[in-house]
C-alpha cells in the first residue's frame, strides 16, 4: 500500500471518535482485538498505527476502512475507489469553489479538512442515534 504521508494527527482523530462515540480504550480493545497499552501509545502520538491496525480499528470506531485509510495518510484522498462509485458517490462531481478554495490550500491542510469532516459526519451520526432512542 502506498504512503502518500502520514497525518501525524491521526491518534488525535482516533481519540476523539471514541470519546465522541463514548467507548473506553478497553472496550475499543476488546473489539478491535488491539492491545490498550497500543491504543493508548497512537492515541498519545507515540505510535503511528500501521494499515492493519487501522482496518480492525475502523469498525469499532464507526468509521469505513476506507475513510480511516485516508485519514491516515495511507490512501490519497484526491483518487476515487470502487468502494465509493458502491456508495453511491458522485465521482469527480466537486464544487468548483470548494476545490478552488481547496487547491490553495496544502496536502496537510486538505487532509486536515477531510478529518473535520469525518468528524462532523460522525458526530451528527451519533446524535441522530441519540435523538431517536
């Protein structure tokens, strides 16, 4: 799998979800089938997780492997997979402001930006679950 850099915010990105999704690293573990003592170690920023570790995070986190690939570094964000045409996603169809504005922007500040993202989308997620219980 190639590297297109590793966003070394990652463990950041990792820690909020769970927290925002209310599951401690234990439970995570038990799921994922990932050591707390690891967890703990990415999450801190002293270990950058490598693409197998992600896979098994990816579900328990409530996130697409896909999704958290990119996040990572692991997968460009900029390529559309067959995993996206499945969902439904409109390839290529990006507003032209959005990408203007984007396209001055660097890699880092890009990826930045899709981890927001995904962090939005998840935590809008999660209170729609709430607000139905």
């Amino acid at each position: 799998m190639v590297n297109y850099g590793r966003n070394p915010d990652i463990g950041k990105i990792l820690r909020q979800q769970r927290k925002s999704i209310t599951l401690t690293m234990r439970e995570v573990s038990e799921k994922s089938g990932v050591s707390p003592s690891h967890l703990s170690r990415i999450e801190q920023g002293g270990r950058f997780p490598s693409a197998s570790v992600l896979r098994r995070l990816a579900g328990p986190l409530g996130f697409e492997e896909t999704e958290l690939m990119m996040l990572a570094g692991y997968l460009s964000p900029l390529k559309q997979g067959v995993t996206e045409e499945k969902k439904g996603y409109r390839s290529g169809k990006l507003d032209p402001y959005v990408a203007q504005v984007l396209s001055n922007e660097s890699l880092e500040v890009q990826r930045a930006v899709i981890a927001i993202l995904s962090l939005v989308k998840h935590l809008a997620a999660a209170q729609k679950k709430n607000d139905n219980k």
